[in-house]
C-alpha cells in the first residue's frame, strides 16, 4: 500500500497509457464493415456486388463506381432481383455506414451468406480518393 501511495502518479500514468493503447482496439469492435481498399479488392478478387441503399436523389450526386441503387425501403423486395446467387459476396453502402448495417442484418435475415458494409460510407471512399461515378 506504501508503494502505491508513495507512486501514485507513476500509476496513473500507466494506467492513462494503457487506456491510450487499448483505445484503437475499442473503437475498432463498434466500427464494423470494410475499409474502402478492402471493399476495392473485394470488387476485383471476389467480383462482389454493391448495392448503394442511399435513395435515389443522393445515388445521383456520386455512389461507387458500377453499384446498384436499392434504396433501404425497398431492400427485402428488390434485393433477391438484383443479387440473385445469395453465395455471392454483397457489399452494402450509404453515405455515412449507418443505413448500410441495417441492410446487412436484413440481407442475412434474407439468408445471404457474405455480406458487408462499407465502414464509413460513401464518405469514407471519398476519402481515400476513390472514383465516384454521377452516371
């Protein structure tokens, strides 16, 4: 107990740094989905699909080069048209990553087997200077 009352402040900063430390690893358990250069590589190794859920005046202003505009409302119809072969990878995005993990929990309802959300939206894919496409 002398120890610690004699090197309170040696403890303190351990313990702030080990706090500092494990903060990456906190914030990586509550932001799920892919990062946009996995999204990239999942594009051109797996083919996968992606399907913007944003409605259709924010797909028009830019969306991912060759997705597919399903807006949210319409998912559980028009999802099993456009990825028909439920094995297929699917990738879901949005402008800011929240509309697409809620089309992530609602494909897997559907029985989709790999589905993912872009981490970060289409905000995130901006960022990492990625082509936007207006078309």
């Amino acid at each position: 107990m002398k120890f610690i009352i004699d090197n309170w402040m040696l403890l303190a900063i351990a313990l702030s740094s080990g706090a500092l430390l494990m903060w990456p690893v906190i914030q990586g358990a509550t932001g799920t989905g892919m990062l946009p250069a996995q999204l990239v590589q999942s594009m051109n190794r797996d083919k996968a699909l992606v399907i913007d859920v944003c409605e259709p005046e924010e797909f028009a202003q830019g969306h991912v080069v060759n997705a597919i505009n399903v807006p949210l409302a319409q998912l559980q119809t028009r999802l099993s048209v456009v990825a028909k072969n439920k094995s297929q990878p699917v990738v879901f995005v949005c402008a800011a990553g929240k509309r697409s993990q809620t089309a992530l929990a609602e494909a897997k309802k559907l029985g989709y087997e790999q589905v993912n959300s872009l981490q970060g939206g289409l905000k995130a894919w901006k960022e990492a200077n990625l082509p936007v496409s207006k078309a």
